[in-house]
C-alpha cells in the first residue's frame, strides 16, 4: 500500500518543477532531508529533487536555472520564486581516500540513487502526489527511532567516513538509536575519520553541539571515541571521550559558544589542550577567540583566593575580557552546580549590571581631557591611568563624571610625583 504525506508548502511550491520533468518523459522525484523530515511531522530546510534526466537537459527545459555542480550532476532551478536543487541519478563508484567518490556515474534508475545514500531515513523518495518510494524501509526506521546504514553499513563507512559522524550527528538530532550492526561497523572503521577535513569534522561537531541534544552526541562520541581518530589530533579528546554526567544538561546552555567553552572547562583540559584543539578544528578565528576568552575569564576567576577581592577581582576580569566573555562564564557558572564558585553567581550577576562603564570608550574621559588637565604629554601613563580609573568606575567607587575622574586624576598623579 502506498504511504502518501501532506506536503508543507515549500515541496508543494515545487510541484510544477518536478511536473515540467515528468511532461518531458523524465522520472522526478524530491529526495534526501525534505522527505525524511516531511514524513516527520518537522518542518523542512529546502527541497532536494532527483530526477534522471541529465544535467542538461534540465537546464534545457528550465530557462533560470543556476549550473551549481554539473560534475556531480546538480543544476539549481529557480521557479516561481523558489531554487530547488535538481539532481540527476547518479552511482558514484570507488571512493577516493574513504571520502569523496572518484567518480559519479549518472544513472537512469532511481534505486541507484538512493543506494548511494547513507542513512536509510535519508534514502526515501516521493513524487508530486506524496507517495512515498522507499525501498530500504527507512520509514520503518522512522517509526522505530533508529538510525541504520542503507545497506552494508561497512560498505558505507569505507566509503566515505564522514556518514560516521553524519550517524551519530542524524541520532543525536533526534534523539534515535543507531542500529546495532551500523554501531559496530562505524566503532570497527573509526580511525578511518582521520581521512576527513578538518573543516567538515568541525560542521558536523557544530551541529551536534549546537543542536537540541548535544548530550547524547557527546554521549555517542564518547563511546564511540570516535574523536580519537581525527586526522590533526585534539588534544582534549581524551578528556571529552569521558562520558560526564554534566554532558546530559548541557543543552540546557542555550549559546553553542558557551557549550564549547563549559566542554573544554572540563577538568584535566589544559588551556594549551583548549586552544590548540579549536585550532585543529579549524574554528574561524572569531569564534575561536570568542571561546577562549571564556577559558581566560575561568583562568582570571582561578587566582581569586579569598572572599575579600570577589568584586575585584570579578571586576578587573570583565574589563580585560569584556562583558560578553564574562556574561558566558557566568551562564556557565550558573548552569554547573558543582562549579566551585556557583554560590556566588547572584554577587556576580548584580555586580555585573551595577557596572557604570565597562570599557574606556564608556568611561567620561577621554586621553586627551587627562593629558590637558594634568598639563603632561599624553603616553604610556595615559591609558594606564585611565584604566586605573575605569575600574574605580566599574566597581562603583567613583562616579562616571568628568570632573570627579580629573579630581581624583589630580591625586593620582600628585602622590606618584
Ligand atoms: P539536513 O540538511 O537537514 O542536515 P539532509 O538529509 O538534507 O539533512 P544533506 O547533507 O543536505 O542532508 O544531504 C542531502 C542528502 O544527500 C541526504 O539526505 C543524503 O541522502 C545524501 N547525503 C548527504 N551526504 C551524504 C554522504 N556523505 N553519504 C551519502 N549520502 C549523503
Ligand atoms: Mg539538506
């Protein structure tokens, strides 16, 4: 019996483009995540179609279309305000160093194409009229929450070691279990993760991390340890292939930068390990320092000793790693119960926001002001004093006044004469 799904709108939009192949005597079909999530029940990303005419035929019957990747077979269409990528069925035989195919062969035969694909729920097809065409039972796998390799899942993982962290990426995005045999496939073949780029390492980790379950991605990296087996090591993969009971909460930290930073505060991660893992990870810089200027925040917040210097402490350290590093620390600090300064997150927080100014920008002085009215040259005891001011500010000791910051300017600098 056919299974038929009510389209969202943005498949439905696409309908006279799968139509317009048909007319031709092609076959058409949507494939891949638009399928997979349509049977869901989830809104849908964007459309992927199959279709087995060739590349150009598909620009001859389309007047806009984009050719996006002809080598591989993909022409984007654009219709009636939307872009649909149209793909012809292709095999794609012998896999270069376990990652991308060497060559890719278009096909007249939609099963094929669908058994090149790596997940059995990303290997469903449909036509115009919502059928379902899904010869490796991948709704079945839908209904059973389980994540399992079209085919020998050997076979897939050879292949190409990226759908290893595709599987745990797709079981922890929805909270399904990996079948048994692609599990002990893709534990037998992890140390072939060392052929794939860093770069695509790293998109995936992204959307485990930054998704709705990270605990269980971490949870399937751990016992998979499949982050032992990068091709440029990560230094803290040890530590974070220890399943940690914290793992479990960490979706409850709503900024991805924070969850990677609360990861690499793991304990035993050296600030090196940190910093020298997100390298490997080819993290683009901003982010990098994004992160790590949360790690600086802990490392400043570690030199606190005694209660008395809390608030000074705290204070020098938002003002040399700003508010949005402090402000992540301190979710973190809220988020982890057994942080050791968690009792004293309320202090921080109404430090925090009791600040008047927090950088020199915001403080009602500027360097010039304070050369004139000390009658010195500006220079390296400028900003120095300037700063020494900000934190009088910050720590609401001296109100953020012009004339009060030369007064006590004026102190200053008649004691250091
Ligand atoms: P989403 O975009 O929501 O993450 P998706 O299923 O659309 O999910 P894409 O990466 O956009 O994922 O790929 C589209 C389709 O191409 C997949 O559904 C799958 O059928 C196939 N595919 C993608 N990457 C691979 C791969 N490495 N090996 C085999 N098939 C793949
Ligand atoms: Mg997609």
């Amino acid at each position: 019996m056919e299974v038929r799904f009510d389209m969202p709108n943005l498949m439905l939009q696409a309908i006279p483009v799968l139509e317009a192949l048909v007319q031709q005597g092609f076959e058409a079909v949507f494939v891949g995540g638009c399928v997979r999530d349509t049977a869901m029940g989830l809104p849908i990303k964007d459309v992927d179609i199959a279709t087995s005419a060739r590349p150009e035929q598909v620009m001859s019957i389309f007047p806009r279309c984009i050719p996006t990747g002809l080598q591989h077979g993909t022409v984007t269409v654009l219709h009636d305000g939307g872009s649909y990528e149209v793909t012809t069925f292709r095999t794609e035989s012998e896999y270069e160093k376990h990652r991308r195919p060497l060559q890719v062969e278009f096909i007249d035969r939609l099963d094929g194409d669908l058994l090149r694909r790596d997940l059995t729920i990303n290997a469903m097809a449909m036509n115009a009229a919502g059928e379902l065409y899904d010869p490796f039972r991948g709704l079945n796998d839908l209904k059973n929450r389980t994540i399992r390799c079209v085919g020998d899942a050997d076979a897939r993982f050879q292949e190409d070691a990226l759908r290893m962290l595709r599987t745990i990426r797709f079981a922890s995005q929805f909270e399904f279990t990996i079948a048994h045999t692609t599990w002990r496939a893709l534990v037998r073949h992890r140390e072939l993760l060392r052929h794939i780029a860093m770069e695509r390492v790293h998109a995936e980790l992204d959307r485990m991390i930054g998704g709705a379950h990270p605990g269980r991605a971490l949870h399937l990296l751990a016992a998979s340890k499949l982050l032992r087996y990068t091709g440029t090591v990560l230094p803290a993969a040890e530590k974070l292939a220890q399943v940690d009971p914290s793992y479990s909460e960490l979706d409850k930290l709503n900024d991805p930068d924070a969850r990677y930073a609360a990861l690499l505060l793991a304990e035993g991660i050296t600030l090196s390990d940190a910093e020298e893992t997100l390298k490997a990870l080819r993290l683009p810089t901003q982010k990098m320092n994004a992160i790590l200027s949360v790690l600086f925040v802990q490392f400043a917040m570690n030199q606190l000793n005694q209660q008395s210097g809390l608030r000074l402490v705290w204070t020098s350290t938002v003002l040399q790693y700003g508010e949005e590093a402090s402000r992540r620390w301190l979710s973190i600090v809220v988020w982890n119960q057994k942080h050791h300064l968690h009792d004293q997150k309320n202090l921080f927080d109404k430090w925090l926001d009791a600040m008047p100014a927090m950088t020199l920008k915001q403080l009602n002085l500027n360097g010039k002001q304070l050369a004139e009215e000390l009658q010195r040259v500006t220079g390296n005891w400028t900003g120095l004093m300037l700063k020494r001011l900000l934190l009088e500010v910050a720590l609401d000791k001296l109100p953020n006044e012009k004339d009060l910051l030369l007064k006590q300017a004026q102190i200053w600098n008649a004691e250091d004469q």
